[in-house]
C-alpha cells in the first residue's frame, strides 16, 4: 500500500511593534520550517528586542490527499508555490507572554489552494510564505501522479438554447409580421 505524503513542520509568528496608537502591533507568518525533536511540543518564544518578538509553533502535519490534487496542482504551478497557514489570535495570554500579548496560534498549515480559499471565505485569517525547493519537488511529484484535469466539455451554441422569458417559461419568436384591426385612421 502506498503511503501519502506527510511533511512535519513548525510555524514561526512574529510580533511586530508598530507606529500607530490605535493598533501598536500586528502580527505576521514569518516562516514555515520542517520540524525537529527539540522543538518540543508547546509553543515558545525564540527571540525578543524592543519592537519584535518571534513565537515558534511546533507539530504540525502537512498531508497530501489524493482528492485535492487540484488545489495542489494550483499552488504548484503559481508563479510562488506557498505554504498556507491559518491562524488565530488566543482570548487570552499566553504563559510566558508579556502581560498584554495575546499569540497569534498556528491552527492549520496547507499547500492547497482550495484550503486557502475556503479559509478566506471563511473571513479567517490565513497567510503565505514560499514553499523551499524540497517541499516543491515533492508536491510536483504528487500533482504529476494524481492530478487528472477536468475534460473540457464543448459549450451548446446558444442558438441551440431553448428560449426563456425574464420569468423562465418557454417563450417564441415569430417572424410574421402582425396585423391588426387597430391602426390609425
């Protein structure tokens, strides 16, 4: 039996402080990076200065699945093949945060572009950053296998339609011309 791949990573946040009084900071994905043991399992702030802090989110699961072979083909063959990562900011702080700072948490990381997409319309919050060469070439590799486009089906001149009014009932067209007893006199 074959197995889908499964790519293990860890998502980097960063807070970065801002020069406005009605939002001070903002945070943004730094990067997607493939997991290692000592991460750990719990999310840890990495580095801290006066206008940034970086949180690293470990454990994350990126698997491929057969179905959504499009969204991957789609992602694969952009200009920028991305991970894709949607995430939340927490109700309340974090354990070692500073007093005030709320995490913006990971929830799911993808290489789909349908997941994106469902993410957006969701109004969810969901950024990219570039996929490394690697990741690429086995995502490329799994659209090569799995990916079957859609035939395309040849469109019904619209001659060939049937006829409507605004109401959607049968209508016809006469060529005959039409006369009346009701003209000017």
């Amino acid at each position: 039996m074959q197995t889908r791949p499964v790519f293990q990573v860890a998502v980097i946040m960063r807070r970065e402080q801002l020069d406005n009084r009605w939002q001070p900071w903002r945070w943004v994905l730094e990067d997607v990076v493939p997991h290692e043991a000592a991460f750990g399992t719990a999310p840890r702030l990495l580095r801290q200065t006066d206008g940034a802090a970086q949180w690293l989110f470990p454990g994350f699961s990126v698997e491929l699945f057969r179905d959504d072979a499009e969204g991957y083909h789609l992602n694969a063959t952009s200009p920028a093949p991305c991970w894709f990562v949607l995430w939340r900011l927490d109700e309340e702080t974090a354990e070692g945060a500073d007093s005030a700072e709320r995490l913006a948490r990971p929830v799911e990381v993808s290489l789909s572009y349908h997941d994106a997409g469902r993410w957006l319309d969701a109004q969810e919050t969901a950024e990219q950053v570039p996929v490394p060469p690697e990741v690429l070439a086995a995502l490329q590799a799994f659209v090569a296998e799995h990916y079957q486009p859609e035939p395309k089906r040849r469109k019904r001149p619209d001659s060939f339609q049937s006829l409507q009014d605004r109401f959607g009932n049968p209508a016809s067209v006469s060529t005959e011309k039409h006369r009346g007893g009701g003209g000017r006199g």
